[in-house]
C-alpha cells in the first residue's frame, strides 16, 4: 500500500547532513557558539537534519596549556546550553568538540546534541602526541574513562559517556539508523573505533577532527575519508578545524568532506576564514542494503559490546494532511553531486577511457580462457551491423590476438532477413574486412518461409512467431556452421537485454560464450568509440564503428517500408535504454523502491522525460525485468564486468515465478495520485 509520507528525503531512505569549518577565535567561547550557532541556522534553512562540526571548535583546538584554565573549561561547558538553543530553533541535531573534566581528568570530547538535550559525550581515544602534537600534555585517552555518564551541571540528569557509545535515529522515516562517533586521530589509527561502530550497526560515521595542512596532506586526507567509508561500508563526515586556529606553529584549512561507501559527496573549499559549509544527501538505506549483501561485512562480529542511546532525528516533519504528489515532487531535490543519467558510464573521459580498456581487456581475456579450456581455434558469431554484434566481434579478435591465432578462425556471419537494411548490411561487411575475419552471408529468408509452411503460419501475421522464428533460425545457423568448423557460439546480447529479456528464449538468448553479458547498452556505445578513437585512430575503418554507434536501435525482425526504411526501432517499443540502465542500477545495486526509482529518474532526467513518461517505462521494466527471469536461469557462461550482473551461477538468483506485484502495486499507487492531483 502506497503511503503518502513517502516522497520526503527521510522516508526515501536520505539524511540530509552538514559538516562545517566555523569562523573562529581561539579561546573567544562566546564568539564561537554565536558562529556555530550562524551556522546550525544556515544548515537548518537548508533542510540539514545533523550538522557535524570540528574538533574542540567551542574553544579551539590550539588552546595549549588554556586547557588548565577552570574559566575556559567552565564557559565551554554552559556553552552547550546556548548550543542546545540554537540546535532547538534550526531544527538540525548537532555534534560539537569541547574540552571536558569527568572525575578528575581531562577529556577530548564530542557531544551529540539534539531537541533541547545532550544526548551523549564521546571521548576521543587516540592521541597524538608526536611532532607538532602534544595532546597527551592535556587530555586522558577515552579507552581509560570509568565513567559512564557525566553530569553537566549539579542537578542535571546524567548523559551518556564513553567510547562505546552508538547513537539510534529511532525516529527516521525510512528505518532507524546508528551514528558513531570519532575524533581526528582516531581515524589515523591502525584499527579506528569506527570499524568496529560499523560492524555494530552505525551506517553514519561522525569525525570531528582539528587535522593541519601539510604538503601533500589534502589528498591524503581525502582517500582516508573516502576510502574508510567504502571499507565500512557507511556514510563518514568529516569537519576539520580552519585557519580561525592559532597560526604560531602549524595552520588548518578548514577541509570537511561527506563520503558514501568510497564516493566523495561533498567537501568545502579551504583556507577560507569565513564559515564554509558542505552538504548532501546521504542514502542511509542504500548502505543498510549493501551490508545485507555483503556477506564478509554480515559474518565479521563487532568484536565490542556498544551502549545504544536513541534520539530523535530532527527534520522529518511531513504532513500527510496537506499531501499533494506534484507539489511535493516539485519541492523535492536531492542533494546527490554524482546522480548521473549514466550510472554505468563514467563522466569523466579519462576515467571512461581508463574503464573501457579495462572492460575490454576482461571481455576479451574470458573468450580466451574459454577458448585455451575447450582447444577451440575458431568461433562463428553473428554481425548485424548492429552496436551488440560489432563489440563482441571487436572482443573476439581481441581474444584470438591474445592467443596468437590468425582471425581467419572467426567465422563472422551476416544473416539478412526480412528486416535488414543496407546500411547495417554494408557496415557488417566493412568491419569484417578491416577485422580481416572470415565472413559468410548466409541469407535466412527462404530458410523461415519454409518454417512458416512447416508450421502453418502466415508470413504477413508479424507477431512473436514471426520474430522469434528468424532469431532461432540465426542461432542455428551459427550453431550447426560452428560444429561444422569445430568452434564455439560467441553471444552478442548485453545486459540490458538480459534485465528486459529482449531476446529470443534459445534464439539470440543462447551461445557457447556470452562475452556482452556484463555490459549494459548505454555502456557498449562508449566502448566501441574508444576502439574507434584509440585502438583505430587514424585508419579510415574507423569511420564504420562511428556510424554503428549512431545506427538506431533494432532487431530488425519486421519487412522494411516500401522505401527500404525501418519500421521496427527497439527503443520505441520497450522504452529508451537509457532509462532502463538507470533503473536497472538503482534496483540492484540500490536496492530502491519504485518510488525512489522515480524520483532519481525524474532528478536525474530532468527536463527530459515527463513524470507519466518515466512512470510508463519504469512499469515496463518491472514486468519485463520479473516476466523474464526464466530467460537469465539459463543463459550461457560470461564474464562480469561491474558491479551489477544477472547471472544465476553469481550475483543474481531470482525464481523464474517470483510475483511483481508488490512493486506494480506501488507503482499503480503513484500513478493514480498523479492523475488525481
């Protein structure tokens, strides 16, 4: 049942998060709550829900022996009742540094503040007392803390304190969530406390950090964050001190960054002496879905017993009364720098090229693998002219150079039906001449004509059967010329085609060899233009691969027009592939809702698909991608090449009869609301 709370950022699984570099003065308390305080209301206007600031940013973290200073101490302490106002009024939880004495010793600590309370006070556990620091000189390792609770002032409720603290979002819309807390050094460390916060449950890391600038520090700095957070398999926050700090000996820039399983999300500019801020969306419940999947992260004990202490998270103050589907997809953007139409395909042309060469190299060594188990020398695939056929041929003379075999052994063979255009026709043969493959034209329309009277079915019905029946007639073709040859059946479908199951069950659904099995449609474009651009830059064949890619779309299975024109275009039946790669990303490797699908796809898209458009085809793709399993159960060996795979024997077991109804329920839910609004 579709709930109409569904369409806010919290209930789609996001937190909306701040990490901060204040303004600054050292020792200036006043002067440092007023600009936290500027701050919490900046992140508040800007829908923060939890705002992470640096290190010892109520008193500064260059302090030196003021730290022995009862006034400082003091005012730092009643600093946090201003900050609980400010935290109250913004609407946004907070987590702040401040120097605190519990039992007689001197502790580094954050405090989470939420509503009007503190919720809870962690110390920090690493200190670094080398080179330029000295905390030792002044504050007590958190692991040597007896105290579980510490009293603010004389009366005061006690709150939680320790190390072992995890704090519980009991509130979230989505599902509860932990947040552990970290401070500087701790992540420096050889085993950081936050693995073992991760492996208790905490999806959110905090680190309140006062680290300076070094030469060459900044980049450090940034893979240490980025890559704790893909090691844990979490969202890390990182709020780092700026250059408000005491220059006498070191400097601080003021670097806080927002990462997300190994992606960088956010991160503010440095060496700035005003209050910069960084902020993004953070999918919560993506993080909770890849550690279900993950199994080493699943069978690793936490190795420590926490204290859990449950919050309300602020922000989600969503009134189904006054809910309005439009209104509220017009008042909702995510905060998602890497929301890309293209989740396959890198943005940046380096890195694209860099992930082409590698995927081609992964393709092409897995054919010849297969080809050293089985002693084959020769192999028969269909060429089309088509964007499938044209990589795994490119592939498989990869594959055979590989092996030192002489590409006369690919038995490339062009099979004109009823569809076929010239154009395709001519680029098949242009690409196999340059390939210098051995190339066969064996025509497939008499062949189906006698199929058609064999089974008594009339040629001018174009339905299934007469699709169906030439894709068959092409795969047993390749399959009888291949044991006329003594070679193998390289497949030319990709994983689009797998997700929608547009292929023909024991037609083109079936090879020896399915070297395009990992690879989506939006991602074979740009690997045959890198062929084109730097493995045949400069030769005049080169011309024939950027025509393939511009080719439309098809199977070219139904009689041409009158003038020889296409009547048949792929994308128009089933919908645009580039919609259905990004649904295929989110659904598996998100593990998202309909909802949320549709709402990335209407930021990711937007301006270029209308809402009921992006509903049509997102339907379609949840029938096909369920209706289809059957086709993927038993589809041929191929190797992975990313993240998201279909196979049955790897990354996806789906029964062929599971039911799609609960997801076309939503999705049925969602359109009914539109149209009513």
């Amino acid at each position: 049942m579709f709930l109409r709370s569904l369409l806010t950022p919290a209930t789609l699984g996001f937190v909306r998060v701040a990490v901060v570099s204040p303004e600054l003065r050292v020792a200036d308390v006043d002067f440092n709550v007023q600009a936290i305080g500027a701050a919490l209301r900046r992140a508040g206007q800007q829908g923060c829900q939890l705002a992470l600031f640096p290190e010892l940013c109520i008193t500064g973290y260059s302090c030196g022996d003021l730290f022995y200073q009862s006034a400082l101490l003091q005012q730092a302490r009643a600093a946090l009742e201003a900050i609980s106002l400010a935290v109250q009024r913004s609407d946004c939880a907070a987590v702040v540094g401040l120097p605190l004495e519990v039992d007689g010793r001197l502790y580094n600590c954050a405090a989470l503040l939420a509503g009007w309370q503190v919720i809870g006070v962690v110390p920090k556990t690493h200190l670094p007392n080398s080179n330029e620091f000295y905390e030792q000189r002044w504050f007590t390792s958190g692991a040597q803390a007896a105290a579980q609770h510490v009293r603010l002032n004389d009366g005061d409720a006690p709150i939680p304190f320790g190390v072992d603290l995890l704090f519980e979002a009991q509130r979230f819309a989505a599902a509860p969530f932990r947040l552990g807390i970290e401070i500087c050094e701790d992540l420096w460390a050889v085993q950081p406390p936050s693995g073992q916060q991760a492996l208790a449950g905490a999806a959110l890391l905090l680190n309140l950090s006062a680290s300076n600038e070094l030469l060459g520090k900044v980049d450090y700095r940034r893979d240490l964050v980025r890559q704790q957070s893909a090691r844990c398999l979490a969202a890390y926050l990182y709020a780092g001190a700026g250059p408000g700090e005491s220059s006498t000996d070191t400097l601080w820039g003021g670097h806080s960054l927002i990462a997300e399983n190994g992606a960088l999300l956010a991160e503010t500019k440095r060496f700035q002496f005003d209050t910069q801020l960084a902020v993004a969306d953070v999918d919560v419940q993506r993080l909770l879905v890849e550690r279900l999947r993950n199994s080493p992260f699943a069978a690793t004990p936490a190795g420590r017993a926490f204290r859990t202490v449950d919050f309300a998270l602020p922000g989600d103050n969503f009134s189904a009364d006054a809910f309005d589907l439009r209104r509220s997809l017009q008042g909702l953007h995510l905060l998602r720098p890497q929301l890309s139409r293209a989740p396959f395909v890198p943005a940046d042309p380096q890195q694209r090229a860099a992930s082409c060469r590698e995927i081609f190299a992964i393709q092409s060594t897995g054919l010849a693998r297969r080809l050293r188990h089985t002693g084959a020398t020769r192999v028969t695939l269909g060429v089309s002219g088509g964007l499938d056929s044209t990589l795994a041929l490119l592939v498989t003379a990869r594959a055979f150079d590989l092996l030192k075999l002489p590409r006369a052994g690919i038995v490339a063979i062009t099979m004109p039906g009823f569809g076929t255009t010239q154009r395709t026709r001519d680029n098949a043969v242009v690409l196999a001449e340059a390939l210098g493959v051995t190339l066969r034209t064996i025509p497939i329309d008499g062949a189906v004509r006698q199929h058609f009277r064999d089974i008594g079915h009339d040629e001018n019905l174009h339905n299934v059967t007469y699709e169906n029946a030439q894709a068959r007639e092409r795969t047993q073709v390749l399959m009888d010329v291949a044991n006329q040859v003594g070679g193998l059946v390289v497949g030319t479908g990709d994983l689009s085609e797998l997700a929608l199951g547009w292929l023909t069950y024991n037609g083109d659904q079936m090879s020896m060899y399915h070297v395009n099995a990992g690879v989506p449609k939006t991602l074979v474009r740009y690997l045959i233009e890198w062929v084109a651009d730097e493995e045949w830059s400069g030769r005049a064949a080169a011309a024939v691969l950027h025509d393939i890619v511009a080719t439309p779309i098809t199977p070219e299975l139904l009689p041409l027009s009158a003038e020889g024109a296409l009547e048949q275009k792929t994308e128009e039946t089933i919908g645009p592939y580039e919609l259905h790669d990004f649904f295929l990303y989110q659904v598996l490797r998100g593990g998202c809702s309909p909802t949320k699908v549709f709402v990335l796809a209407r930021q990711a898209f937007a301006g270029a698909y209308a809402d009921e458009v992006l509903l049509r085809w997102l339907e379609v793709f949840y029938r096909r991608f369920f209706s289809q399993q059957f086709k993927r159960s038993a589809m041929p060996d191929g190797p992975k090449v990313g993240s998201v795979a279909l196979s049955p024997r790897g990354d996806w077991r789906m029964p062929s009869d599971a039911s799609a109804a609960l997801w076309l329920d939503e999705l049925a839910s969602l359109v009914e609301q539109l149209d009513g609004a």
